[in-house]
C-alpha cells in the first residue's frame, strides 16, 4: 500500500469560527442596543443635549480617557453656552464601556499592535452617535542592494 491509496477522514467537529464571530458580534449589537436606550434615558433625565468622548488603544490594551457632557443653551446676547452635567461614578463607568464596545462594534481589534484611537459624539437630543475612528499602522520600507 502506498500514500496515495491512504485515506484520511475528514470529521467535522461542529465548531465554525466564523460562525461563532457573527454570533458574538450580533451579541454585542445587542447589548449595545440595550445599554444605548437605558444611557439615553438617563442622560435625558439630566437634561444633556450633547456628549463627546475620546478613547484611545495600542499594544493590546485601551481606555476611554475622557467624557464631556454638557447642556446646550444660550446666554442673555443670545450666544451658544454649553454647561458641564456631572455624571454619577456609576453613569460615567457605563458610558465608557458603552463607548469601548461601540466602537469595538465597528473596528474589532483596534487596541492591538500600533493600535487606534476615536472620538465618540452622541447629539441626545437626536439620538445620532458620530463615530470617528483611526487605526494606526507601523509602515516599513524593505531595501536590499547586492553586489553593488
């Protein structure tokens, strides 16, 4: 008998990587979708108009690194004026993992290598999230010069 006369089985073990990311992915959209009701909730409560955060991530790890929320009016001559909204400990922790996961949402591995970094704006009022987002990347230029 010889190799080509062999025959391997090929088993299927049921487990299908792309499958399980789709799942985790619709997973994540989700509970993105929960949390975003509950947080707009909220942050109607405090009368908040806008939000504005930016996260940043390289070298496998990443944070939310700042929140601002504010209350749009006007003063007495009529000019824009934004006033800060304090945030509970506890509202603020879970917008910055519900900023972390929505952006995650759109670019799944940013925080790895060079990294990425965004910014996150949410109109409340509108209920319209603007994700800008940038991945960074190391770019490198090979040369090779022989018998010169």
């Amino acid at each position: 008998m010889d190799e080509s006369e062999i025959e391997i089985p090929v088993t299927n073990c049921g487990f299908d990587i792309e499958q399980q990311m789709q799942e985790m992915q619709e997973a994540r959209k989700t509970e993105n979708e929960k949390v975003r009701q509950y947080l707009l909730k909220e942050l109607r409560k405090l009368k908040a108009d806008e939000l504005t955060s930016y996260y940043n991530a390289y070298g496998d790890s990443g944070n939310v690194e700042e929140i601002s929320v504010v209350r749009v009016g006007k003063d007495a001559d009529g000019n824009k004026l934004k006033e800060p909204v304090i945030l509970l400990r506890d509202l603020e922790t879970i917008l910055e993992n519900f900023i972390w996961s929505f952006a995650y949402a759109k670019s799944p591995g940013f925080e790895n290598n060079e990294g990425g970094f965004g910014t996150l704006t949410w109109d409340i009022k509108a209920d319209q999230i603007t994700l800008e987002h940038s991945n960074r990347y190391l770019e490198t230029n090979d040369y090779v010069w022989e018998d010169l």
